[in-house]
C-alpha cells in the first residue's frame, strides 16, 4: 500500500509517570508509522508553576490548533488551590464534544468477571450539569444549572450512530433519567428517537440510567455502544472500566469538531514515578484510537495487534501481573516488546 502522508501530532508528556509512559508510546509508534512527527507541549504541574492557571499556555493552544491532535500523558491536579481541571479546560477550549471510551475484557490474561465484555462508551462532554454554571441563592441554597440543547443532542447522538456504523457495532443505547427530568433528558431522549431512524440498520434502545448503570455491573455483555449525557457518561464510563477488569488498560478519546485530544483513563500515578514500572498499555491504546481517528488503519492495526500479542505471551507490568504472566517487566521493555512485535 502507498505511505503514508507525513502528520505532525502534539505531544504533552503531563506529570507523574506521564513522562515514561510517553516515551515508551512514542517509541512504538515511531516503529509502527514513520510518517509521523511529535511536537512537544508543556501542560500540567509546570504550566501551572509558571502561572498559567488552565494548566496550559498560548503555545499549547496554537500547536493543537496547527495540528490538530494531542497525545496527552495524565496530569497532576494541584490541591488546595483554585485551579481548574486542565481536561476541562482544554474540552471547552477546543469544543471537544464526544467523550469516547471503549471498555473492553482481555480474558483470560486480565482477571474479568465478564469475558466477552467489549462495550463503547460515547458520552456528551460539552453540556449537562458538567458545564459547571453554578451560583448561590441565598446563604443556605446554592443551585447548578443543567444545560441541554437540541443541537448539543443531536451531535453526539448522530455521532454515536455513525460510530457504531463505521465499527460495524449493531446496537446503541441511550441512557438517561427522563422520567423525573422531561425537558432536558427528555429532549436527549426524543432526539435520540429521532436520529435512530435514520440508522434502521443500528438497534436502538432506552434505558433509564439508574437500572442501566445495575445492568452495566452484572450484564455488561448485552451493551454494545451506550450514548448518554455529561454526568451519567462519567460515572457509567468508570463502572465500566472497573467492570471490564481493566481500567488500568482503559484508553479515551475527546472528540471534536476540529481538534481531538486522546489520552489513557488512569491518573498521574505519583507513587510509581520515575521507577520504570508503569503500564503504558492506556495510553498505548488510546494513541491507536488517535490513529483510527486519523485515518492511519494500518498502523493502528499492527500495534494493536502487537500489544495484543505482547499481552498474550504473558509479558506483563507489575499491575496485571497475575496467573496467565510469564514475565514481569518494566515499562520500557514492554515498549520493546511491542516493537519488536
Ligand atoms: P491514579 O490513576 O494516578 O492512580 C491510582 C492507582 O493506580 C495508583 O496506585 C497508581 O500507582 C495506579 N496506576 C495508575 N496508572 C497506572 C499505570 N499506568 N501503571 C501502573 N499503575 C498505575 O489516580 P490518583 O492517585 O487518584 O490520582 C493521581 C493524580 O492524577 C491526581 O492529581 C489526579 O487529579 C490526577 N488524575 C489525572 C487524570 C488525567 O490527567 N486525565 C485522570 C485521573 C487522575
């Protein structure tokens, strides 16, 4: 097949373990598509330290602008001060409005309860309570605004439709609470009715969040993709993860209309910096989801596959290591090993 074109992607290496688990992806996916670039970004701890209060700079915004895309390693959110979620941040900044994550079950090789689980998450990112409107009424009320509009529905609706088209995925559920919420879930609901049609190859299904959420912990191989607003999408995505038996492993995508920013479902891991022990294995997966969204299949193809085949031959970091391990091993020589898969 041709090569591929030459593509710049912006890096931020973030804090904690971040820095090792960057390296160890950008030497996988140097060896796997040669075409790209990275241009590094500073977002986190030492954005914040030189004052900058989104945890990012002027840089950071132009080079994802140019580019594109981001690869983000996990950042520190500082305590006890008034600073802002850098995710959030950068979810408004760039209009990043689908939440993307695939939870997925590696059994035998990473304890499940639920072999078989392989469900797709795709949450609104932009709108609900999340867009954080809040003000006090009096001193002893405070209330939250819970934003939703037709256009902000109908994105991520339509979005997790041609997702599941695109992925050859059959069914899509919609989750939301709109028997006690009309107006807001209710107009997520209705608009999710109303985009299904145009899908008539999809199933489509509703569920209330609260049974859904119940079904997603015991049952969660009869889900295929979930579509659902801000808030429900953050807790069910990480009742997912857990449930899947590998959250460790978890990637994520933010998706937007012009830029996207992908980056590994886990934190910044602090008690584990810098001992060349972490797995880079989130982060990994969701720079092969980065390269899906950029149209370099192949690539994406052969480092899953690699990783598959890596995990498979019972390599593993010390956080999955376990009763199907055959060895134990750091950070950089899992990176290796992929490589040389
Ligand atoms: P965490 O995910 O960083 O760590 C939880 C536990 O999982 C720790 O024991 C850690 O060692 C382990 N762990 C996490 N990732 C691992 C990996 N790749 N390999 C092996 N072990 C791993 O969660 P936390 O401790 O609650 O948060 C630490 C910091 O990360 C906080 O400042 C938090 O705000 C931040 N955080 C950032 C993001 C992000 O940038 N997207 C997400 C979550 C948390």
């Amino acid at each position: 097949s041709a090569p591929l074109p030459h593509r710049t992607i912006a890096v931020a290496a973030g804090d904690g373990i971040g820095p090792e688990i960057t390296q160890a992806v950008l030497d996988v996916l140097r060896a796997a598509d040669p075409a790209l670039s990275f241009a590094p970004v500073t977002v986190g701890l030492e954005a914040y330290r030189a004052g900058h209060a989104a945890g990012f700079d002027r840089d950071t915004i132009d080079a994802i602008a140019e580019h594109g895309v981001i690869l983000k390693g996990p950042i520190t959110t500082p305590q006890g001060g008034g600073y802002k979620s850098v995710n959030v941040s950068l979810r408004k900044t760039f209009g990043l409005y689908a939440n993307l994550r695939p939870c997925v079950a590696y059994h035998p090789f990473v304890a499940t309860h639920h072999p078989g689980m392989d469900v797709v998450i795709v949450r609104e990112n932009e709108e609900d309570t999340y867009a954080g409107i809040e003000h006090r009424q009096t001193d002893e009320v405070v209330q939250c605004l819970k934003l939703v509009s037709r256009p902000g529905c109908e994105r991520i609706v339509r979005y997790a439709f041609d997702y599941a088209r695109l992925h050859g995925r059959r069914k899509v559920t919609c989750m939301t609470k709109d028997n006690i919420m009309k107006l807001t879930d209710g107009l997520f609901h209705r608009v999710f009715d109303e985009v299904a049609r145009e899908y008539p190859d999809i199933a489509a299904e509703h569920m209330i969040i609260d049974i859904g959420t119940a079904k997603m912990a015991v049952d969660p191989t009869r889900f295929d993709v979930v579509v659902t607003p801000n808030l429900y999408g953050d807790i069910l995505s990480d009742v997912a993860a857990e449930v899947a038996g590998s959250i460790g492993l978890a990637p994520s995508a933010n998706i937007g209309r012009e830029c996207a920013m992908f980056e590994a479902v886990h934190g910044s891991a602090p008690d584990i910096a810098g001992r060349d022990i972490a797995n880079p294995s989130g982060l990994l997966l969701s720079a092969v989801m980065m390269l899906v969204h950029l149209g370099r299949g192949a690539a994406a193809t052969a480092i899953h596959n690699a990783w598959l085949r890596t995990i498979e031959d019972g390599l593993h970091t010390a956080d999955i290591h376990g009763a199907h391990s055959r060895e134990r091993v750091g950070t950089r020589a899992f990176a290796q090993a992929v490589v040389a898969r």
